[in-house]
C-alpha cells in the first residue's frame, strides 16, 4: 500500500493510470484497524488496482479536499478520476465488488 500526502497525491492518485483504490484511515480508529487486513488480503489477490493509504490526522486538508468527513472512507479513481466511494468497514467480498473484480 502506497502511503500518500499532500505533495505526492497528484502523482500517485490523479496522473496514475488504471484504478486507485485510496484508504483514509487514522491510527486511533477501529474499524480503520479492522480493515487494515482486508485491503492488505485484497491487494495481494489484485494485480488490476494500485492501493494507497493517506492518514487524515497526517494529511488533514488533503482530507478536507476530498470531502472526507467520516472514516475508514475508501475512495476510487480511475485514470485520476474518482469512479467510486465507501464509508465504514467492508468484507473482502463487498470491497472486490467495488473495484471490479
């Protein structure tokens, strides 16, 4: 999983081609903790997405530009474009379905 900030979010996110699925997560939230392992399982059986992480707490107006108000919230982009957006925790089954696989 690609950490991300501010000064790297245009490179990593917006001018990568293919699908990003972004994690917004803070270290002191629990269903943030709990779907640390999800997204770690999901991204070894995935070849077709690129996953980043960028903690809120870190990155706090990068956070406020995306219009993140609640955590864990998963973003995703395709080809810099967001296609897609979650809140809360999500099984392995319902986070392939939203990336496509």
């Amino acid at each position: 999983m690609i950490p991300v900030t501010k000064d790297t979010f245009e490179k990593e996110i917006l001018k990568r081609k293919g699908k990003v699925l972004v994690d917004f997560n803070a270290s002191w939230c629990g269903p943030c903790r709990m779907l640390q392992p999800v997204l770690e399982e999901l991204e070894k059986e995935n070849k077709n997405c690129t996953f980043a992480s960028i903690n809120v707490d870190d990155n706090e107006e990068l956070s406020q530009e995306c219009g993140v108000m609640s955590i864990p919230c998963l973003v995703l982009f395709e080809d810099g474009k967001e296609i897609d957006r979650s809140v809360g925790f999500k099984s392995l089954e319902e986070l392939k379905e939203m990336i496509g696989e």
